[in-house]
C-alpha cells in the first residue's frame, strides 16, 4: 500500500527536473543569441563611430556640428540597428520593449564619467542601446534583454602611423608607382604608402623604411626588392591590392580664386616683389588672405621669404620658364604659403638650394579646405613629366628630359629647415625627387605626396614626416584615417 501511494512521485519530480532544466537550457540559448545580437551591435556602433569622426574632420573640419551625428546615425543604420526616433515614424516600439533601438552620438564624449577622452572635441562617442526580446527565458517571466555597445573614434590620434603619406594614382599596367635609382633611403615609418602603379626599386643601395606598404602591382624583382623595413624588422609588401582612388578629387576642380574670391588690381601693395611675387602680380585680399596670380617667377641664387597667402602660377610650361624656376643656391623660405599651378605651369627647383615651405593651417573662409596644402598642380595642367614613357618613370633621368616638377637639390639640408612642410598634390604628373644628402636631418623632408607617380634619383635621404600639424580641412579624413580607441 505505502508503495502504491508512493507512485507517481518519479513524475512530479521529472516534470519539476524538466522545467529547471528547460530553464537552464533557455539561459543558455538565449544568452548566446543576445551574445550575438551584441556582436552585431558593436559592429554598428564601431562602424557609427568611426563615420562619425571621418565627418568630423571632413565635413566638420574639425569643429563639431550636426552632420556628424548624422552620419553616424546612417552607419548604424545600415549595420542593422536604426535608431527607432530617427529611422521609425509609425508603429515604434516603446522604450523598454523588444525592437527598441537608441543610438547615441556624442561629440564631444559624455556617456561615462571615467573616460580619458571626455570633453574632448577631436573624439565621437556612439552608444547603441537595444531591446531585444527573449525565447526559453519566458519561462521564467524574463521577456527580454537590454543590450548596450559603445565605441569611440577618433580622426587625429596624436600620431601620423594611422595616415597615408606617400599615394601613386597611377595604374599598374601602365606606371611604375614608386620609381628608385641610385643610392636612396626612403623613410616612411610614421605613415603609409599606397602606390597603384608597379613598385620598381632599381638603384644600387636604395632603402626603404616604412610599416604600411600596398602595391597594386605584382611583387617586385630586383636589387632593393627586399630592403623594406619597419623600424629594424623586415617587411613584405602588400602586393596586388586593389587601386586606390584620388583622395583629394573633390577639390581638383577649382582654384583659390574660384572659392569666392574676385581679383582687384588696385590692392597690390606698392612694392610686389617685398611678397616675393614677381613684379606686375595680381593680388586678391579678401578677409585677410593673400592670393598672389603671377605669370612666371625665376630665383636664382639669394634669399627669397614669401608671405603667407596663397599663390597662383599661371603661366610658364617651358623648360626655360616652367612657371616656378629656381636654380643656383638659393634659400626659399616661406610659412603659411600654398602654390597653385594652372595651365602649363609647374615647379622646377634644381640645384643647391634649401627650402623651408610650411602649409597654411589657419585659412580661413572657404579657403579653409586648402590648410595642409602646400603645392597643388591643377590636373589638366599639361607639364606632367615623363608620363609618355609608360613602365619607366625614371627614363633618361629628370622624368626624361620631359617638363614636368622636380623637387631637389639639398631641400630641407640643415637642421633648422622643415623641407616641404605640407602636401605635395600632382595627380596627373611624376613628381622627380633628386639629391645628395644623406641623414635623418639633412635630408630632403616632405610631409605628404599625391602623384601620379614618383621618381627618385641620386644618393640622398628623403624622409615623410606626415601631416601632423597642417591645420583641419577634408585632408584630415582622406590622408588621415579615423581610428576607434574604444
């Protein structure tokens, strides 16, 4: 009798054994599934961070406004996870119901108190906050699940290793991106180099040094092919990658003086050469910023300082007169200054000279977008070196004996010096690097390059310093890359 009112009791306890077991399974299964989902969301909130500081320092030019929250909104967005009072206008979920969705852009950071960066400009904070609903938990009255992922970006991470400083545009069936003969030591390591063209190292003691290197061309062969460095441990090339656009094609299409600015003759100071303009300029002075137009300007030894302002060469296209001609041993000099070349002009500087050239970095207006800038050449400009000679950038020395812009002699040769303090842009020319100088001092220093192609020739030390300190404009996010720090 005990036994039979005993019997039965296996069942109550395997039904109660079920459902905690049912529970634990449910825990389980659930929180993979919210483990995943978070996974997802993290993915947007780096994506919208990262939108969001490239914005910042293009659109924003480093000052915050309401298009970088924007733009960071529609990255999440197109990761998945909308924010549901910007992208939902009818049938919302609620706040605290499954299918909510809240995403967060602060700039400066302010979501936790603890943060290095709070209260800083140059950083975008995303917060992505969702509801998301629970299965096998029901059982146990949990319904669902708030998910929060955070991440924080930035577009200047007070280095330059996170910024390109070296781009060839040209293609790899046609060009040899990145040109070496002689004895040359290339220094890069504090940013990258992008070459679209066929990286062609012939020269007989030719070093390079950097730790980003992507060619677009097949691997290369030859004396220096395997000379690459980073910082003292060798680096192998990053070969056939994909082609890499223009970055700086959204400004191609005007000049200074298009933005705005209308030319009045009557403002030229008395003496034009005292701006280190050729007699006769044209100025412009509109809100304080000097635009210097002059046909040809040749210097030939002595000491020349320009003003700061920026200086159209319009003109020249000659070996005899390429627009900027310096020769001799001169020492140029200039702070605040940018040279834009139209028509046929370019930049020839051969010889001994040093040159200390420094970019603006406070234009203001809509020449704003030109701080960082130190050289421009207008990509319909006709001197564009030896582009004809397709596969040899380097043919016959001094781009071929065909015009086109040369940068040389001892540049940047004393310690005092800063060389080409500011982007070097000749997106349909070979750029020609040449000299004798060797050291991490003495040698030929430039912040950034966009060419079709570069050559090198000679025995000298040519060392990419980045665009640290150039100013903010829409360079900040196309040579320098946003980068997530949390």
């Amino acid at each position: 009798m005990k036994r039979r009112r005993e019997a039965g009791q296996s069942i109550i306890f395997t039904a109660i054994a079920l459902v905690v077991l049912l529970g634990f399974m449910g825990f389980a299964i659930d929180m993979g599934v919210l483990r995943y989902e978070r996974r997802l969301q993290q993915t947007a909130a780096d994506a919208a961070a990262i939108a969001g500081a490239n914005d910042l320092a293009d659109q924003c030019l480093g000052t915050p406004c309401g298009s970088v929250s924007t733009a960071a909104q529609n990255a999440s967005n197109a990761n998945g996870f909308g924010d549901t009072g910007t992208f939902c206008s009818t049938g919302c979920p609620s706040s605290g119901s499954a299918g909510f969705v809240s995403v967060a852009v602060n700039n400066p950071p302010s979501y936790w108190s603890a943060d290095p960066h709070l209260g800083d400009n140059k950083y975008v904070e995303v917060v992505v906050t969702a509801v998301h609903p629970t299965y096998f938990m029901n059982i146990l009255k949990i319904n669902s699940e708030t998910v929060v992922a955070r991440a924080e970006a930035t577009w200047d991470s007070g280095a330059n290793n996170n910024s390109n400083c070296i781009v060839t545009l040209g293609n790899p069936s046609n060009e040899i991106g990145v040109d070496v003969q002689g004895s040359i030591t290339l220094n890069a390591t504090q940013c990258g180099i992008v070459d679209n063209g066929n990286f062609s190292p012939t020269g007989n003691g030719f070093t390079l040094n950097t730790c980003s290197f992507n060619v677009s061309g097949p691997p290369a062969t030859g004396p220096g092919a395997n000379d690459v460095s980073c910082n003292g441990n060798t680096l192998t090339p990053s070969y056939n990658m994909p082609t890499a656009g223009d970055p700086l094609f959204f400004l191609n299409s005007q000049t200074p003086c298009d933005l705005g600015y209308t030319c009045n003759p009557a403002s030229s100071p008395a003496s034009p050469n005292t701006s280190g303009c050729a007699v006769g300029a044209t100025y412009c002075c509109p809100g304080g910023a000097t635009v210097c137009s002059f046909q040809s300007v040749s210097i030939n030894g002595g000491s020349v300082t320009f003003a700061p302002g920026v200086y159209i060469v319009d003109g020249g296209g000659t070996v005899s007169n390429p627009g900027f001609n310096c020769t001799g041993s001169p020492n140029i000099a200039g702070s605040g200054v940018m040279f834009f070349f139209t028509g046929a002009a370019t930049i020839t500087c051969t010889g001994d000279g040093v040159m200390d050239l420094t970019a603006p970095s406070s234009l203001t207006g809509s020449l704003k977008s030109y701080n960082g800038i130190l050289m421009w050449q207008d990509p319909s400009d006709t001197s564009n070196g030896n582009l004809t000679a397709k596969g040899n950038s380097c043919a016959g020395g001094k781009g071929g004996n065909a015009l086109g812009p040369s940068l040389g002699g001892n540049s940047g040769g004393n310690a005092s010096s800063n060389g080409f303090n500011g982007i070097l842009y000749f997106p349909s020319a070979q750029l020609w690097f040449f000299g004798n100088t060797h050291g991490s001092v003495n040698g030929l220093k430039v912040a950034a390059l966009v060419s079709d192609s570069m050559c090198m020739t000679g025995n000298a030390d040519v060392n990419f310093i980045g665009t640290s300190g150039l100013g903010v404009g829409p360079l900040l996010s196309t040579l320098s890359n946003a980068v997530l720090v949390e």
